[in-house]
C-alpha cells in the first residue's frame, strides 16, 4: 500500500533534507517536490494582492501535481515538469508542499501531513547562507554576480510582501498538520519523530484493514 506524506514549513526550513534523510531509512520511498510543479511569483505587486485577498492556497494550482500523487498511488511511474528524471511509485511517497494538506486538491491525496517548523529570521539566513556558499563552489565571475543578484531580490522579497506571504501560506499548512516539527532541533531528532509518526500511522492503517466487521449488536 502507498502511503503519501507532505512535509510542509517555509522556504529554508528544511524540507528537503528532512525528506532525505526519512528516505534513507525506508525501504522503497521516492520524493516529489512541489517547485518541479510550481515557480511562484517573485513580483511584489501579485504576491500584496495575494495576501490582501487573505492568501488563499487555493489560488496556487497544480493540476499536473495532483494527476502524478493519483497516478503514483497506483503504482504508475510519473514524470514532473521540471524534473529530468522519471519518479517511480515506492511504498513511501514524500512530497514536499509547502500548504501542507490547505490545498484542496491535494489534500484527499494526502495521508501523513507533516509541519516543519522555522522562525523567518533563521529560515531567510538559511537560504541566504545557501546561495552564499554556492559562490564558493565557483570561481566564474557571471555565477558570483548572479548569486549576489538572486541574493538580493531575497532580501527586497523579504522586506515587502513576502515576509506576510510566507507566514499565512505557513499558518494554513500548520494549521492542518497531523504533527508539528521544531525546526530547531537537531536534525536526527526530527527525523526520529518523522519516523515515528509515519511508524504509528501505517499500524493505525494496518489495524483499520485487519479489523473484522462487528457483528450485527455487537459494539
């Protein structure tokens, strides 16, 4: 049986590596990302509108990320839009979606929703540190100029809408999730309770499907 898990939190929270790292201790799980579905706006004029009309996560559509959790369910391979490769169906699908189960489209799909929270100080000099140590991978300048360009629309993002943006779109996916995450724990620590929960719900499944039908009566 596929078991479907988000991990949901804002951008530098950690997703990813968590997705990773509770990967490596399955033993069929693929990943699925939501930006291989989704570039969302940098303008500042539609992320304000997007906020002042109360950040509807509805508004943000991915019919083709919907299409692949169906068809993965199923145990068909699929092929996400901004992805090279092919994801191939696992008994694990982690899927990192930044709304969590707030979608929805994707919600039914969904059977584990998990939260990982990160104040937005520490996850904007997460990313920042990111893109900053990129330039020490490199010595061409066009990368460098690049790198302090994509650094400071961050910075210009995070000081209008943005910061709004990101802490409603984090308030629907929290407020939805089956467990919430302290994204400043250490990081084998949150894949301990990841791994816990994924543990408790697939018996708590296990124990649905196993249960005989009560008798006509009976309690």
């Amino acid at each position: 049986m596929v078991t479907i898990v988000a991990v949901s939190g804002t951008s530098g929270a950690g997703k990813s590596t968590l997705m990773r790292h509770l990967a490596q201790l399955q033993g069929s799980a693929s990943l699925l990302h939501f930006d291989d579905y989704i570039e969302l706006g940098t303008d500042a004029g539609s992320i304000q509108s997007w906020v002042e009309a109360g950040a509807p996560a509805d508004e943000i559509k991915t019919p083709q990320l919907a299409e692949d959790l169906h068809n993965l369910r199923a145990g068909r391979t699929v092929q996400p839009p901004g992805r090279a490769s092919a994801v191939v169906s696992a008994e694990l699908i982690l899927l990192e979606e930044p709304f969590g189960r707030a979608r929805r489209t994707v919600a039914p799909l969904i059977d584990l929703a998990l939260h990982l929270e990160l104040p937005a100080d520490i996850a904007l000099a997460r990313r920042s540190l990111r893109r900053a140590q990129a330039v020490s991978q490199t010595s061409e300048p066009d990368h460098h100029a690049a790198v302090l360009q994509d650094l400071a629309a961050q910075f210009e993002a995070y000081l209008g809408p943005q910061r709004q943006a990101y802490r409603l779109a984090e308030a629907q996916a929290r407020a939805v999730a089956d467990l919430i995450l302290d994204g400043l724990r250490p990081l084998p620590q949150l894949v301990a309770e990841a791994q816990e929960s994924l543990i408790a719900h697939r018996a708590n499944m296990s124990n649905r499907f196993e249960k005989p039908p009560s008798k006509k009566g009976e309690p």
